[in-house]
C-alpha cells in the first residue's frame, strides 16, 4: 500500500510516497540531512542546489566503495571455497583405497 510521508531534509518539507515503513523513510531522510548539515558546515557558501548535488556525489562515492569492497570479499569467499573443495577433494582420493 503506498504511502506518503512527510520529511524535512536542510529545512526543506518533502512529501515521499511508497511502500517503505515509515521509520525507514525517516531514517533515509535524516541521513540524507545530516550529510547535507555536515557539508555545508564545511562551505564558506554554497547554494541549497549545490549542497544538494556535492551531497549525492558524496554518498554515490560511499555506495561505489561499499561495492568495491563487497567485490573483493566475494572474490575471497569464492578463492577460499576453491581451496576447500580442492583440499576436500584430495582428503577424499586419500581416503579411497
């Protein structure tokens, strides 16, 4: 069932409609705001709009290094499991008489 749920987000109401529980919608909203918050901190001046977009650059770069980094752990987790179905493998011809 879709629903709409009001946010604030840097001062600004938004309505966001979907099927997202609400508490995760708010959750979504108040990180997307504190990033916002804690960039424009750092700017000597910058426009909503530019807030906006230096923010989803930002969090496009957290979301490309979490996938980086799952890469690399599905690329161990397969190496690890090769070695164990090798070593497996080798137990068993042992094992065989």
């Amino acid at each position: 069932m879709t629903k709409a749920i009001q946010v604030e987000i840097y001062g600004q109401h938004f309505t966001i409609s979907g099927e997202a529980e609400e508490a995760y919608v708010r959750q979504l909203a108040a990180f997307v705001d504190q990033q916002m918050r804690s960039l424009a901190s750092g700017a000597k001046t910058a426009t909503l709009g530019k807030v906006a977009v230096l923010t989803a650059v930002n969090i496009a770069h957290q979301l490309f290094q979490i996938e980086a980094q799952r890469h690399e752990h599905e690329a161990d987790l397969d190496r690890q499991a090769g070695y164990l179905m090798e070593s497996i493998e080798e137990h068993l011809q042992a094992a065989q008489p």
